[in-house]
C-alpha cells in the first residue's frame, strides 16, 4: 500500500510502499477513503509535540470500510463504515478510565502520533476506539467530522450554555461548531486574522452575526469565547471581551505562551481551562448530533500523493473549511 511517512520532525512526508496491515484481536482494518488534515498534524510535523513515534504516518481523521476483523471484534463486520479519530487506545483501568474521563489516561496513545494513521491507503484500528458515521455524510464531508467536530464539539459543550459565543480562529473546527450553534439559536461571532476578509466573508456566510480581526472588539460583550487558534496572546485578548462569568476556552493541543495579563481580566469569576483529546462519549453524542442536524462541511481535496502541499496549504491559511486527503 501507499503511505506517507514522516521520518524526522520538520521534514516533508515521505511517500513509502508498505505491507497492507492485519488485525490482530481486537483491531480492524480500514480501506480509506478519506483523511482530513488537522492543524494537530502541523505540531506534529513541525516537532512542537513530544514523543512522536517514527517513523509515522499522521492523520487522525480517517473515514473508511472494514476490510477485515480481529478476533473478538463485535459491534462491526466487514463492509462497515467507519470513522477513526485522534483517541486510538486508552487503559480502562486508571481513575481518568474509570471515571470515563480517558481523554486524560497518562497510558492513552492517539492516532497519526504514536499509531499509524490515515495518510494511507489503509489503516488499523483498536475497534474500541472506532465510531459508525451518518449516512447523510460521504467520505470527505464525514473526515472532518473526527477532530475539527469532536474538537470542537468537546470545547463548545465546555462554554456552558451561551447566548453569545466567539470562535477565535475560522478554520476547520471553528467552521463546523459554528453551525452548531447557529442551529441553537446562539449569536456567533467570528474573529480572524487581521485583513482576513476571506475568513470573515466565509464565517458570516454560516450564520455568524458578526465577523471581524481578532483584535477588533466585538459589537457586545461575550458570553464565552473558544480560541482555535494556537496563539497564545489572544487568552488576554478573549477574557477582555467576555463579559462577568465569561468562559474562554483553549481547544488547540499546542499554542505559544500565553502573556502575563492583570488579574482585572479575570475578576469577575471569568474562567480559562483547556481542552484534551476527547473521549468515546463525545464522538457517540457529536456524531448523533451531526446525524440529526446536517452540518455543511466545507472540504478541499488533495490526492494523497500531495499530503506535503495540503499540510503547507494548512498551515499558509490557504483552506477555507477543511483539507482532506483521497487516497
């Protein structure tokens, strides 16, 4: 099979022929049919998350048919189809397991980072960790779904109930959420790089109220904000437009270093937390969602030949929506 491989951090992938995978007890292998491209996997590729296992093949947003079961799979048969996400395996058996928090197990591996990933032809899986997905959806509208949806799913359940939310970078997560809480009835406001007229066009094209530079006031105070972005200076920049009670909350697995800010921007009991992973909970509640609310998922396709330009596309800010990858 074809892959792409990245062999050192801050090198291109490599294009590399491989044994098609087996499933040992438990797994599953997937033909793929598509595999998103997360900004996850720019911080992998760039070395700016730890303990990569390389050689590896990224991608964390696999959508694809079981060609084949290991023994004591049940749930799924061949021909199914499936969605891979970023939480590949976790212990079932510490606190965080115990307490369906596995999304922070210290045992937990994840997909395109220590597991091999989508950016191939096929792919295996511990089934416990794979998901059926909407019909309503093909393959490239579903990859997206995996972690720009759960991500973001994760992150919007975690702003409480808000009648005015800001999404601080328009991207693949922000784009999907957005119409979430549109479909709620909340008032979306959209912050973008500065002269990102693009971004803005297209976030007020899904509903949002409001779109704007990040470092433009929005019209009101907010009731919660969701940084996006991997910008570490645009935490001051939220909690001075949320207003008392305000939740702004940090979805990126990696950002720069958050500046020192006075203690005024978060008096008022405003709150600042992180989110990790997600867990098998959020997939089988978003996913539910995502079948009942038809989400527009807005993808740009890329042979996975030229895995190296969506990655560059990416990371220039040359997608609207979301780059996702066909074997």
């Amino acid at each position: 099979m074809k892959a792409m491989v990245l062999t050192r951090p801050g090198t291109s992938l490599v294009p590399v022929d491989r044994e098609v995978p087996t499933a040992a007890p438990g797994e599953v292998v997937v033909k793929v049919g598509a595999c998103g491209v997360c900004r996850t996997d720019l911080h992998i590729t760039a070395g700016e998350l730890p303990d990569a296992q390389l050689p590896i093949v990224p991608g964390h947003e696999i959508v694809g048919r079981i060609e084949q079961t290991g023994d004591g799979v049940t749930g799924f048969a061949v021909g199914d189809r499936i969605g891979v996400p970023w939480l590949g395996y976790s212990c079932d058996d510490c606190r965080y397991c115990r307490e369906r928090r596995e999304n922070l197990c210290r045992e937990a591996r994840f997909t395109g980072y220590q597991l091999d990933g989508g950016y191939a032809e096929y792919a295996v899986a511990d089934a416990r960790y794979a998901f059926k997905l909407p019909d309503a959806y093909g393959d490239a509208e579903a990859a997206p779904l995996l972690c720009a949806g759960l991500i973001g799913y994760r992150s919007y359940r975690m702003t409480g109930d808000p009648g005015r939310l800001g999404l601080y970078g328009f991207g693949a997560a922000a784009h999907i959420i957005a119409q979430v809480a549109v479909q709620e009835t909340r008032e979306v406001y959209a912050f973008t790089s500065p002269g990102d007229t693009a971004a803005q066009q297209f976030a007020m094209s899904l509903g949002a109220v409001w779109a704007g530079s990040s470092t433009e006031p929005p019209p009101r105070p907010l009731d919660a904000a969701i940084i996006f972005a991997p910008v570490g200076a645009l935490v001051p920049e939220a909690l001075s437009r949320v207003g008392p009670g305000g939740v702004v909350v940090c979805a990126g697995i990696h950002m720069s270093d958050i500046p020192s800010f006075p203690y005024a921007l978060l008096w008022e009991e405003r709150v600042v937390r992180s989110v990790a992973n997600l867990t098998r909970q959020d997939a089988t509640e978003f996913l539910a969602l995502a079948a009942r609310m038809r989400i527009k998922t807005h993808v740009v396709e890329y042979p996975l030949a030229d895995a190296n330009k969506a990655l560059d596309d990416v990371r220039g800010g040359r997608v609207q929506g979301a780059a996702v990858l066909i074997p």
